[in-house]
C-alpha cells in the first residue's frame, strides 16, 4: 500500500502543466489523484499526516525499513479504494537557499 516516487519525475512528459501539477496513479483501482507541486512543498519538513492513527501507525510500520533519505512525505487515502496512499520524497534545497518561514 506504500508507494514511493520521485516527485519530480512523476510527469513523463514535461509541459506546462506539468511544471504544476502531476497525477499519482492508484496501483490498486487506477484512481488518479491530481497534485500540484505546491502541495509538496507545503510538506516539506511537516509530520502533518492526513491519517487517522492506526493507519498511520501501520504505515510507519510497514516503511520503516525501507527509508533511506526521504525527507518529507504527503499521504492520504485514495478517493477510488480508500487505501492508504503515503508518497515520501527528499527534498533538498537549491544551493544557496533556505525555505522561508511561512512560505506558501
Ligand atoms: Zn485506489
């Protein structure tokens, strides 16, 4: 039930749209849930899991082992299934910049 992607990979073929949104793909319904990239980045750093406890609990569970340098990470539950989709991600900032407090 854990999928992890590289963000910034996730649109295959680049265009303006794309440079603001991306679609996560539901492996088990094939519901696609639309992203902007803006809602990554208000994660970036956060814990905040849109999970009620005991899926999140199992979620921690279950990726715990498998982290390497995620940093960050967005979950929800899929609108087609109701499963629990967490995306982790690593964010690293451009050289000579740092995230502004209160960015959005
Ligand atoms: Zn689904």
């Amino acid at each position: 039930m854990v999928s992890r992607i590289e963000p910034r990979l996730a649109c295959p073929e680049p265009s303006n749209y794309s440079e603001r949104c991306t679609v996560y793909v539901c492996r088990t319904c094939c519901t696609q849930t639309g992203f902007e990239w803006s809602d990554f980045d208000k994660h970036i750093g956060s814990r905040f899991s849109n999970l009620m406890y005991p899926d999140r609990q199992a979620v921690e569970r279950e990726v715990a082992d498998k982290l390497t340098d995620e940093n960050s990470f967005l979950d929800f539950y899929c609108s087609g299934c109701n499963g629990v989709v967490r995306v982790y991600y690593r964010y690293e900032p451009p050289e000579g910049e740092f995230i502004p407090e209160g960015s959005s």
